[in-house]
C-alpha cells in the first residue's frame, strides 16, 4: 500500500502485470496492491469476494476525503491496465481500457440481488400463506361435518330390519 503519492509513484512503476492495483475512484486515495503467486492459473477474478472487500475498505480507510464519507466508489484492476504518462501529476494513472476495471461497490447488482431475494420471499410468505389457508378451510369443512352428524348418515354403516331381520335380533345385539 502506498501511503502518500510518492510511495503510490514507486508501486505504478515497480508493479507486477498480475498485481491487482485499488483506488478510491475520482479522490485522492492510497493504492493498495494484491500480488497474486507467480505461474498460470492465478487470476485476479479468482480473488475471494473477502478480500477485494477488505482491500477497498483499505483503499477508502486511506483516503483523506474518502474516510470520511458513507458511501464511496472503488475501482480495481489488473496493473497492466493502468496508464501513466509523463504529463501527469505524481501517483496520478488513467486506465488504457476502462472495460477491464471494476467498481466495489457495484450499486446496480446489489439492487438487482436485493429485489430478486425480495421477490422471493415474497414468493414464499405467498405459498405459506396459501397453504395455510388451505389448511384452515379444511379443518373448518371438517368441523362443520361434526356438527352436522353427517358422519352418522353413512348409509354404509346403516341396518335396516327391512331385509328379513326382526326386532329381537336388534335386541339381542343391544344388550
């Protein structure tokens, strides 16, 4: 991490192509660099998500302006991508593509993360709600059933002493 704009110089002119460089974006602010290991496979979009945040909170923490707002922009982006020319201001760079920078916070996505979580829980409290309901009108239409006997009309379950059976064979199945 650079301190102070002649440290910020020797780490844009000693920086390695894969070292991942983070500014607070449009403020004075430290750069603070990842190195990433030496050799293929390593990229700076592998990063774990904990420290590109720790890194930004960094940046802004070192920032005299930036410290002191709630909610600042980040940019990060390979080393290789930086540009610094002979006109500008000591640890001042530009990027020679902005396509390959990226901003923490990124507002937009969160807001699309925040209302697709939103939606789907408000998907779900539906469904509990629906079944819930369904549930209720079930033990209502069964409660209603008691009270109405309506289990006890089952012709199913009915005798009659119309199909030759006599008054004393129902007396005799009373007692």
């Amino acid at each position: 991490m650079g301190k102070d704009k002649y440290e910020n110089e020797d780490l844009i002119a000693f920086g390695w192509p894969d070292d991942l460089w983070f500014h607070v974006d449009s403020l004075s602010s430290a750069h603070v660099y990842v190195r990433l290991p030496e050799g293929e496979g390593h990229t700076w979009k592998d990063l774990p998500e904990q420290l590109i945040i720790e890194c930004c909170q960094l940046v802004k923490q070192n920032s005299i302006e930036g410290c002191k707002k709630t909610n600042v922009k980040i940019v990060y982006t390979p080393w290789s991508n930086l540009k610094k020319t002979g006109d500008m201001a000591v640890g001042q760079v530009s990027f020679h593509s902005r396509k390959e920078t990226e901003s923490y916070p990124d507002l937009k996505k969160e807001q699309q993360d925040r209302d697709a979580r939103e939606a789907k829980r408000k998907r779900k409290e539906g469904e509990l709600k629906r079944l819930k309901e369904k549930e209720e009108r079930e033990q209502q239409r069964l409660q209603k059933e008691l009270r109405t006997y309506a289990i006890l009309n089952d012709e199913s379950k009915m005798e009659s002493n119309k199909h030759g059976m006599g008054v004393e064979d129902f007396e005799d199945d009373f007692l």
